[in-house]
C-alpha cells in the first residue's frame, strides 16, 4: 500500500468519530431538540443505502468509513431519537 492509502484509511476510520463529541452533547444536555429529525433519518437512510458497496468495496479507505461511519452515525440515531423532544 502507498502512503497515501495509509492516510485515506486512517482519515476514512477517524472522520467518522467526530460524532462522539455529538453523542456525548446530546447526553449531557438531555435534548436533541436541536436536531432535525427529517435530517437525522435522511442521512441515516442515505448511509444505510451507500453501506453495502462500502463493506465490499476492496478500498480500505472505504471500507473502514463506511463501517465506522455505520457504526457511530447509527449510535448518534439512537440517542438523539430517545432524547429529542417532539414540538408542543
């Protein structure tokens, strides 16, 4: 593998954990109040969709987003949907 390959996978496994610090707002506040839902589930649907051709793609970079990226965007879905509050 070529050096540039090393820094696509190791970008492609850490872009994904900038959500943490989204997850770990959410908690701490208690409210995703912020966050749109219709946002939150379309770019859920869109990675669910893109993540068959990424677990099989043979690019590493790929490949390690898009497990990453299922993985933490699926935890920010959860915990924003159990803390967002519906508009009285």
């Amino acid at each position: 593998m070529e050096l540039w390959q090393y820094v696509g996978a190791i970008a492609g496994f850490c872009m994904p954990l900038f959500n943490i610090p989204l997850i770990f707002r959410i908690v701490k506040r208690k409210s995703a109040g912020d966050l749109s839902l219709f946002w939150l589930f379309g770019v859920w649907t869109c990675i669910l969709l893109m993540s068959p051709a990424a677990l099989m793609s043979q690019d590493i970079a790929f490949r390690l987003f898009g497990w990453t990226n299922l993985i933490f965007f699926t935890v920010v879905v959860v915990v924003a949907a159990k803390y967002h509050k519906g508009q009285s």
